[in-house]
C-alpha cells in the first residue's frame, strides 16, 4: 500500500473521530450542563455564582416535586409492566398463530408506532368522553393515564418481541416438544428464557417512553396525577428553579444506573426455577 493511500486513510480517520466527537458532544452536553447548574449556587442559572449542594438538601422539603416523581415512578411502572405482558402476549400469538386478519393487525400494529402522539393524546382524549358518557365515575386521572400509555407503549413492546421471535431457530421448540414438553413447559423453559433480551428491551423501551411522555400525559390527567414532565413543563413557564435541575441530575443517574444493571443482568444465563 502506497504513503499516499497511508495518509489519506489516517486523514480519513481523523475525520471520522471528529465527527464521533461532534455527535457525542451535541447529545451529552445539554446533560452537562444541566449537572453543572444543579451545583450551581445561583437561583436563574445565567452565570455561575459559585459551588453548592443546597438544592439537593432542598428537594426532600419540595412536595410538589416529590409527588410529581412519585406519580412519574408509579405511572411508568404499572403501565410497563401492564404493556409488556400484553405485548409479549401479543407477539407470540402473531408470530405462532394463524387466524383471520392476522395481517391486518400486524400492519396495525406497525402503523401505531409512526402515529404523531399528538394525534394519539386527541383520540384518547375523544374515547375518555365516550367512555364517561357510558361510566359516568370514569374521570381524568392516573387510572386513564395508565390505560393512556399502555395504548403506546404495547406496539413497541410487541414489535421488539416479535423481532426476536422471529430469530429463534424452530429447531429448539422441536426438539422440546420431541422430549414431550407440554405448551406450558415449552414456553416456560424454552420461549421464555430466550426471548429475555427482547422482553428486557421493550420493557425498557416502554418504561422510557413513559418517564419522558408528556403530550399523552398532558390529555389524559387529572386532579392530583402530575406527573414530572408536566411539573417541570409549568415550571418552565415561570423560570425554571435550580431544584429543577438538581431532580434531573438524580434522574440521569438512575439512567445511568438502570442502564448498566440491565447490562449486567442480560449477560448472566437465567435458568427458571
């Protein structure tokens, strides 16, 4: 190989580390900053005014703050765990069964996804009324919140299962079936423990989706059921305080943590008991 051909791939290289630069500086560093403000002991945060905790030691006293991550947590999770039952659920039937308009639903489901959430929050916002025409005791809260999300958040959990469905090789629920498992023994010690990633992925993929929902959110609540995107949007209205920023930095650490568990977990074997 020629010094001419030597130098035009190190120059090549160079410029593909600056552009991986370049993309990792504009994603992280709106995070850095916020970490930054957070021990910043000036309250508008225009110019730094010197090191401080004291906005953490104020967020225990901040109730409207810990309701609204309280809500936040228990929003995500109910309808995570809620969505990933039924999207796994949903993709095994997909995948293994056949009936009428299988493929219809399949497409459904697909459409769903690319669907703008504005559109979603008004078409649950026009069942809500439907519904409280019928129940007149069915109103605007974390009940509809939950049921709100679950309605996104199943399409991406059953397109993320069926994915990995669709790689497992026939040949292991063959040889299972062979060995007269029955369809419960096949799917708890075969199908389960080999679509643990792709379940583990929705799940994630879903969870996300709903820490950081607002627009469905939005629609959907009601008295008493703030959730954090809501709060820090009307806190954002009036100037955003430095508590603000300190609660985010809380949460991209538990990000960070939940992402590297996860990590962990998937690569230990999972041997059902």
């Amino acid at each position: 190989m020629s010094t001419g051909t030597h130098a035009s791939l190190r120059q090549s290289g160079r410029w593909m580390h600056g552009l991986a630069a370049f993309v990792y500086l504009f994603l992280y560093a709106p995070l850095v900053l916020v970490t930054v403000q957070s021990f910043n002991a000036g309250r508008f945060g225009t110019r730094w005014e010197g090191f401080t905790t004291a906005w953490y030691r104020a967020l225990p006293h901040n109730q409207t703050a810990w309701e609204a991550s309280r809500n936040t947590l228990v929003l995500a999770l109910t309808s995570t765990t809620l969505a990933t039952v039924l999207g796994t659920t949903l993709a095994c039937g997909l995948s293994r069964g056949r009936f009428p308009c299988s493929q219809a639903l399949q497409r459904a489901i697909s459409l769903s996804v690319f669907l703008p959430d504005i559109l979603l929050a008004a078409a649950l916002l026009l069942a809500m009324a439907v519904v409280q025409s019928w129940c007149s005791w069915v109103r605007p809260g974390l009940p509809a919140m939950i049921a709100a999300h679950v309605t996104f958040q199943l399409p991406f959990v059953a397109l993320v299962v069926r994915a990995r469905l669709a790689r497992l090789d026939p040949a292991l629920e063959e040889a299972a079936r062979d060995l007269g498992a029955s369809g419960w023994q096949l799917f708890y010690h075969v199908t389960l423990p080999l679509l643990r990633p792709g379940i583990l992925a929705g799940a994630l993929l879903a969870f996300t989706l709903s820490l950081d929902d607002f627009i469905v959110s939005f629609f959907t609540t009601g008295p008493g059921a703030t959730t954090l995107p809501i709060w820090i949007y009307a806190s954002a209205k009036r100037g955003l305080s430095p508590e603000v920023h300190a609660l985010s930095t809380l949460l991209i650490l538990a990000s960070l943590i939940l992402t590297v568990s996860l990590n962990l977990v998937q690569r230990k074997p999972w041997t059902p008991g």
